[in-house]
C-alpha cells in the first residue's frame, strides 16, 4: 500500500512538474515578444543564402521584381535586418520576398493593410500568433524547403518493393518460429532481425537529413493549424485562409508524424527510447510510412505552399507592424495617376537621427552639393520609401503621394577583378540595363549618383548629357545627384535643380541637410581635408592648383 502511495506521489510531481515546465516555457515566450515588439531589432548575423531561397522559388511568378543591383545600391539587407522581428523560418523567408517584389497592385496592397491593422488592434491575438510561430523556429535546415519542395519524389526511398519483402520475411519468418517452436524457425527469424537492423541503420543515416526537412514540413502544417484555434484564430475568421488548406493536409501530416516521431524521440538521447527505435526499424516499417508520406505530400503540395505562404506573410506582417512602431514617424501611402512625387517629412529608415525633407517631384531632377552634404542619401530615401510604399505599404514621412513605378538605380557601382571589368565598363553596363526598363505603359523611378563618374571629364559630360536627355524623353522620372556643375547647366532646361550645402565656421563644417531649390555651385573637397586633419601644405597646394585651373 504505501509503495503504491509513493508511486502515485511520483507520478503526480512528474505531471505536475511538467505542466509547471510547460507554463513557464510559454510565459517566457510571451516575455520574449511584448519585449521584442515596437522595438529595433538586436544586431543579428544572417545567411542570405538560406533567407532569400523563398524568395528565389517565387521570383519568376513576380511581375516587378527588384534586380540586385538596385537591391545592393539601396543597402536593402540593411533595411530588412532594421525590420526584421520574425519568429519563424517561413515569416523571415516571406519579408525578404515582400520588400523585393514591387506591388502595383492598389488592392493587394489594401488588403494587406487589412491585416496589418487587424493585428495592431488586436494586442492578444498577435502575441498568441507569434508565440506560436516562435514554436516553429528558425532551424537552419527549414530554410531550404523552398527549395526541394518542386523535387519532393526525389526525397523518396527507393526499391520500396525490397524493404516490403525484408518485412514480410520478418513476420513470416517469426510466425514460423510460433508455429514450429524449434530452434530452426528462431535461427531463421533472427538472421532476418539482423539482417533488417543492418539495413535499417545503414539507411537511417542517408535519409536522416530528408527525416530533418519533414520534420519542418509537419511543423509548419501544425502551426498553420494552431493558428487557427484559440485567440490567434480570430484571424483566421476574419480572413479564412489558412484552415481550408490545412484541412487538406490532415493525411500528410499524420503519415509524417508517425515517420519523424522516432527521430525525435532518439534526439532525446534517452537510452530506452534509442533500443525502441532501433527495435522498431528492424521492422523497417519506418521506411514505408515515410515513402507514404511523400507521396501524400506530393499529391498535396499546393496546399502545402499556400500554408507555407500564408504562415509566413502573418508573421512578416506582424514584423512590420513593429517595425512601424519603431519609427518616430511613418505614413501609409497615397498612389496617384500622374508621375509626381509628393513626400513631406521624408527621412531615411536607416538614420538614427534623420533630418526631414519635403519635396515634390514632378519633372526629372539633378541634385548638386558639396560633399558629405546629404544629397545621396536623399536619393536612398526617395528611392527606399518608393519602393516601400509599394512593397509594406509605409513610408517613412509625414505625407507620402507616389505613382506606382518600377524603381532601378545606378549607384553603388564596384570594379570587378574576379569578372576582369573596370568601374567603367561596370558602371555603362548598370546604365544600360536601367534603359532595358522603360516601357511606354509603365513608368519607372530611376535613381543615379554620381554619373559616369568612372571616366575623362570631356567624355563624360557629353555621354552623361546625352544619357538623361534619352531619359527625359521616356517614360520615367529620374533623380540625379552630380558634382558637375557643366552637365547642370547643359540639361538647366530638362531638368529641375535641388541642392544642400553647409555652414563653414572657423574650425568646423556645419552640415544642415535639408534641400533647397535651385543650384549650389560652391565646393568643399578642399576645405575638407584640412577638416579632417590633412597636413597644410598638402590643402594650401590643392588651393593653388585649384585657383589656377579655374583661371583657365
């Protein structure tokens, strides 16, 4: 009587003790995201490889993808890492192909909007969601499923028809030895036993890393499922996306539970569990319930992406409702029909203390300034809030009015010694393809620093001129900041002039960053150099060359 006491006391710490782990683990979680949310994001090393497969499986269907030059030049890696508070693989795989995929769609755009507002206003519901997405993780391996999910029959283990004869020798083998009750029969069956055991162990190690990935497709159709319930499921009521797709993937979801569940047990290192395994694969039943599992994936996959897609847009879109927090201003966009650029208090996502900007672009547009003034960087901020109006449907300024417009840029522009290029041949070719964009029906925003700046001043103003007076006659709306003031002054017609410029004191240079009309014809590459500490005799030399060419 009283070891039975005992026992039964034991049993109930154990379960008490469990339950108790299991409600800490999830108040922990939910620390974690109430912590983490409206804040920026902790500096964090990430694997573009691995983060940009989504994005790489989907990019053929997007109508406007942004190519990677124009991606580099406006250091959008940056800009997603700033953003960035995803709790799964899937929601980290999904804002990477949303920031890269302009949107020209107003109602896809809207909804879009729909959701996120649904998740701001709802506090509970989106910290439940995103506990449950924190449940799905970021393994690393789960970032490649984007990329063998086209090829899942590959994943397949093959001659099935052996592994069905090694069992059915197995159980007729050790009916036998029931039946016949001799040593024979027992020989025979344990010859088998060994036999299928060597098999299943030398398998096991070839398909542990396919086991690994389904692993990861379960736990997504889980998720998917759990987000349907409880107080994150008012969102599926709301918008009734997920469950339809799940609900067709009952069948895979538990053949894959049953082909995984030894996995995991085995990753526990419990010794006990490890003997069962192995005493269960002998069967070699695991290899038909995964084949099984394949298959019923594989006649299931469109569902499956679209659990994939809609798990990972929920979590994207919560990520850019922080993100949204986060900022000290934002602003949801307004399309117009004509090609005017209206942004009042623009600044740039990136800049901890921004300095706010308004213009209103409706011809083509050179900016000049000295150095270190602000004028690239201002284009980064029209250009970066183009895109981001279109793609998260935000945009870092008070009022924000913009066509829908492709965006390509020339800017950030490296010789290459792997490809044998120079910076000029790199620099014309990154113009070029920015020509191969314009179409009569679609207008597009082109952004250019520092024009052919790779090459001879003669040759450069005349190709320069002659590249935005081509320009000027397509349609698209081009913003150009340059340092010459003789390609000014050829295109004064064609174009509209902004500039910035800066204050000199006695010992200092005084940057205001805010841009003004017109042209600013002052310079300060030479008076930076004493600024920064040059010797003098270098900056007195440079002022006397200076003052004799420009006598010339």
């Amino acid at each position: 009587m009283e070891s039975a006491i005992v026992i039964a006391g034991l049993i109930c710490v154990f379960v008490i003790g469990s339950v108790y782990a299991r409600w800490e683990r999830i108040r922990r979680a939910y620390r974690i995201v109430r912590k983490k949310f409206g804040r920026m994001p902790e500096p964090a090393a990430y694997d573009y490889k691995e983060i940009s497969m989504y994005w790489n499986a989907v990019s053929e269907q997007a109508l406007h993808p942004l190519d990677d030059l124009t991606w580099d030049d406006l250091d959008m890696n940056q800009i997603y890492e700033r953003m960035n508070q995803c709790e799964s693989f899937a929601g980290e795989q999904y804002l990477y192909a949303l920031l890269r995929n302009v949107s020209q769609d107003t109602a896809s755009l809207e909804k879009m909007e729909e959701k996120m507002r649904y998740m701001e206003d709802n506090e509970r519901e989106r910290e439940e969601a995103q506990v449950k997405l924190m449940a799905l993780g970021k393994r690393d391996s789960s970032y490649y499923l984007p990329q063998v999910l086209d090829e899942i029959e590959d994943f397949q283990i093959g001659h099935s028809w052996f592994y069905r004869l090694m069992q059915a020798l197995l159980f007729l083998s050790l009916a036998g030895a029931v039946i016949l009750r001799n040593g024979y029969g027992l020989t025979v069956f344990g010859m088998i036993f060994i036999c299928n055991l060597c098999i299943y162990a030398v398998m096991k190690q070839k398909y542990e890393i396919h086991l690994e990935l389904m692993e990861s497709v379960r736990g997504l159709i889980y998720t998917g499922r759990e987000l349907t319930k409880g107080t994150s499921g008012g969102y599926e009521k709301r918008f009734g996306e997920i469950s339809m797709h799940v609900a067709q993937l009952g069948e895979a979801e538990k053949r894959l539970r049953k082909a995984t569940v030894r996995r995991q047990a085995g990753m526990q290192g419990d010794a006990m569990e490890l003997f069962a395994t192995y005493l269960t694969g002998a069967t070699l039943i695991d290899f038909t319930m995964y084949n099984q599992a394949i298959r019923q994936l594989k006649r299931k996959m469109e569902h499956f992406k679209k659990v994939y897609r809609l798990v990972g847009e929920l979590d994207a879109l919560i990520s850019v409702v922080s993100f949204r927090k986060s900022l000290p201003l934002y602003c949801l966009p307004k399309f117009s029909q004509d090609s005017c650029v209206h942004l009042e208090g623009l600044y740039h996502p990136l800049l901890k203390e921004p300095v706010l900007n308004d213009v209103v672009m409706v011809r083509n547009s050179i900016v000049t300034g000295s150095n270190a003034s602000g004028k690239s960087t201002f284009i980064k901020a029209v250009t970066v809030n183009c895109i981001l109006a279109q793609t998260i449907h935000t945009c870092m300024a008070g009022i924000a009015e913009i066509p829908h417009a492709y965006i390509a840029t020339s800017m950030a522009v490296k010789d290459s010694l792997m490809e044998g290029e120079s910076y000029y041949m790199k620099e014309i070719r990154s113009l070029n393809r920015m020509l191969g964009y314009m179409q009569e029906n679609e207008l597009v925003i082109c952004a250019i620093d520092e024009i052919l700046r790779g090459t001879n001043t003669k040759e450069r103003i005349a190709a320069s001129a002659a590249i935005l007076r081509y320009l000027e006659e397509r349609n698209c709306l081009v913003l150009v900041a340059s340092h010459d003031m003789e390609l000014v002054k050829l295109l004064d017609r064609e174009y509209e002039h902004y500039y910035f410029c800066e204050q000199e004191g006695e010992d200092d240079i005084v940057f205001d960053y805010k841009i003004h009309r017109g042209i600013n014809e002052k310079t300060n590459a030479i008076r930076l150099l004493e600024y920064v500490g040059f010797p003098g005799q270098i900056v007195s030399d440079a002022e006397r060359i200076y003052r004799l060419l420009a006598s010339e």
